[in-house]
C-alpha cells in the first residue's frame, strides 16, 4: 500500500447555522477562513459551544456548511473521505471486533488483500504499543487503550489528514501525558496534516504548531499563536508559561461573553 503524503486544507468562509426545533435560527460558527499547511499540526481552542467541533466536522465531511467550503489540496470537501482519518473522543470503536478487526476496517474498504491488512494492522498496533492484544476483545481494553486502537485505525489507511476531536478528554492525567506523546511520536515519523480540537490549553501548546483561538459562539477566529518551541515541550519553561497565560487571556474574555450570552437564553426561554 503506497502512502499518501500529507495534504494541505484551505477554510473558505466556511459557515454553520442551525433550525432548532421550534424554528429559531442559531448561529454556531461564523464565516471563517484559514490556511493549514500540508503536514502541519493545527490546534482549535475556545469555549463550550463555540463551534470547534461544529468546524471539524464540516472539514471531515461529516456536516454541511451553510455558506462557504472547506477545499483539500484545492478539491473541494463534499463529503467522508477515507482519505482522511477522524479520532473521536468516545473512541468509535466496533464492539463486534476484535482489536485487529477494528484497525483493519478501513483497509477493507480500500480492498487491501486480507494477508496484505493484517500484516498493516499489525504494524500501526506495534506502533501504538498494542501488538499483544490483536486478538482480544474491545470491552476487555481500558479507555487509554481503547483510544490507541483508535488512533492506529486512523492512522492505518494511511491518510493524507487526522482530525481529532478531544481524543484525550476522557482519560486520566497520567494517560493522557502518555498519549500525547505518542501520538507526537507517531506524526513526528509520517508527518501528516492534523487538526486536533482540545479545552486544554497545555495540550495545545504541548502538542501544535499553530493554535486557533476561537471566540465565544458564534464562533470565529480571535487570533492564532505560533507555538515556535522544539519538541519536546517543557510545560515547566517560561516561554510555554508565557503562551499558556497568552492563550488564558483570550479564553478568559470569552468566557465572560459566553456565560452571559446563556444567561441571556436562558432568561428568553423561561420567559416563553
């Protein structure tokens, strides 16, 4: 199976407005517009509800935008690629197979030859670490295990994009630390193109080149950081203290904006 090289993303006004159920229009992301290099590794912080998953899954594919596109090497996005990898936070993985059977999955619907998957299979489990539990069943996994077979699986079919949308989130401190540099190991060695959403603000800094603050919803842009550290990032040193209380300052300002616009529905609602 030939690799495929990383891939570069061009958002172009790419939008997102929702009809709730009684009708209301409610703006989740506004028209936003960025540039992500082929084999970079983009970070996408903000409040709860400020659209980052939203925009995520409209680059995946997953979710229409309501104005603008999203473009991958300049063909647009109309739909689920496997060309590109998605990670999510509750794992997604199929309870029906075994370990192997769920990194496969994705090199069946490329029709790699069954001899051919396996030894691939094999290989991105070796690589997670995993290689001893092919063959076990998914619930016998605990949850920092479970989200390496996920990342394995992603990674497989070899896929020019990751998106991974708060992989860690669900994990405790110590798995958490040991994932992220895992999976820092893993791009550092193919070098693909990620866009990576997390509420933590160390494993933005810790983990990517570039973070995306985004404003409370309606989302937009507020600004982007350069993280220009080598790896591996010392969360202890002043320059990554400095870009952490940077990044703080931002997400504090919108905070303030975001309680008060739920404090705002919440008082239309009970009004109603």
């Amino acid at each position: 199976m030939n690799a495929s090289k990383s891939k570069p993303i061009s958002i172009r006004g790419i939008a997102k407005t929702y009809q709730t159920q009684s009708g209301e229009s409610v703006e989740a992301l506004k028209p936003t517009a960025l540039e992500i290099g082929a084999g970079e590794f983009v970070v996408i912080v903000g409040p709860s509800g400020c659209g980052k998953s939203t925009l995520l899954n409209m680059l995946a594919g997953f979710g229409e935008p309501s104005a603008g596109e999203a473009r991958v090497s300049d063909v647009r996005v109309t739909g689920p690629d496997i060309d590109r990898g998605m990670v999510f936070q509750s794992y997604a993985l199929f309870p029906w197979r075994d370990v192997i059977g769920n990194v496969e999955f994705g090199l069946e619907q490329k029709g790699i030859p069954k001899c051919e998957r396996r030894e691939i299979a094999l290989k991105y489990l070796h690589m997670v670490g995993l290689q001893d539990f092919a063959n076990k069943e998914v619930d016998e996994l605990s949850g920092g295990m479970k989200q390496r077979v996920a990342i394995a699986r992603a990674f497989a079919t070899e896929p020019s994009i990751i998106f991974m949308d708060e992989p860690f989130g669900a994990l405790d401190a110590l798995t958490r630390r040991f994932l992220q540099r895992e999976l820092l190991h893993i791009w550092q060695q193919h070098r693909k193109t990620i866009v990576f959403v997390t509420h933590s603000v160390p494993e933005a800094i810790y983990l990517g080149d570039r973070i995306v603050v985004l404003t409370a919803r309606p989302g937009q842009i507020k600004t982007i950081i350069n993280v220009d550290l080598p790896h591996p990032r010392d969360a202890t040193s002043d320059t990554f203290r400095d870009i952490e209380r940077a990044i703080y300052a931002q997400l504090d300002a919108e905070l303030v904006k975001s309680f008060a616009l739920e404090g705002r529905e919440t008082a239309v609602a009970a009004a109603d």
